[in-house]
C-alpha cells in the first residue's frame, strides 16, 4: 500500500464522515491547525519532565479525540473519549498548581527549551481556538470541546511559566 492516494491532487479530501471537501473547508483548516499543535506539544513533550510528559500524553489523547469531533463535522461525533467539561476542571486544576504563588503581571519571554516548547504549543492552541469559531457557531463542535481549547492556551502558558522557573 502506498501512501500518497492522488485524491487530493484537484484540492480535495475526505473527512471521516466520508464526505468530500475542498482543502480549504473550516473543517479541513480546523483539523490542520489541532495536527500543528499536536506536533507542537511532541516537541514540548520531548523537553519536559516526567510529570508533565503525562500531562501532555492526555492533552494529545484529548486532541486526537477532538479532531475526530471535528472532521465528523456534528457536534459530538461518535468519538470514543469525547472531551468534557471535567476535562476543562482538570486543565484549571493544572493551571492553578502551576500558578500557585507566583504573580502575573505582564507576560513572560521564555529562555529554557521545554519553556518554549510550551509557549510554541499555546500559540498554535490559539490558533486552533480561532479556527473552531465558525464551526462553533455552525454548532459543529460542541461547547465543553471549545471551552477546552481556551483553558488549554492557558494551561500551556502556565506550563511555560512553570518550566522557566523550575524544570
């Protein structure tokens, strides 16, 4: 079996659900963008602690997850481990540890590779969080899965912040 198939050489694809769509559909971009910050957080994942390397392993879990969600393009989508509002509670937990006694006051320039990493990782989570509006809004993707994202730049923000300082 090879691994090019052609079908994308006139600009189209398939998406899970089997329907073709043009390269550039929202939910083809929306897709493309959670790949980039998955293979982002390989690199986050290659840099930090052991700890947090568990912590990254469920996030990636959470995004393969979604990115199914997404390319079923239905709010839900028969996805095995959907994300849920408990998923965004633990992400707040994570970022509350990190937090912990430190003040925020401006934003931080990151020097250390694993702090970084994480910073790289929160911008491409941003811009997968803009990417998912119009699915949002066109209730493609579901609420707890978009709120996840939010919480999720800001859990690699304070996982940046905690890596300048600790790791």
């Amino acid at each position: 079996m090879k691994i090019y198939t052609k079908n994308g050489d006139l600009g189209f694809t398939k998406t899970l659900a089997g329907e073709s769509v043009k390269k550039n559909d929202l939910v083809v971009i929306a897709n493309g963008k959670i790949d980039s910050l998955q293979s982002s957080l390989d690199c986050a994942w290659l840099e930090c602690g052991q700890e947090m390397r568990g912590q990254v392993e469920w996030v990636q879990e959470k995004l393969w997850q979604t990115g199914g969600e997404v390319s079923f393009a239905r709010a839900g989508g028969p996805v095995k481990n959907p994300v849920e509002e408990k998923d965004v509670e633990l992400l707040e937990k994570w970022i509350d540890e990190y937090c912990e006694g430190k003040e925020f006051k401006h934003f931080l320039r990151f020097h250390n590779r694993a702090a970084i990493a994480f910073n790289e990782a929160r911008v491409r989570c941003r811009e997968v969080e803009r990417a998912l509006v119009p699915l949002l809004d066109q209730e493609k993707i579901r609420p707890a899965a978009f709120k996840f994202f939010n919480r999720l730049g800001d859990f690699l923000y304070a996982a940046s912040c905690y890596c300048e300082v600790f790791e």
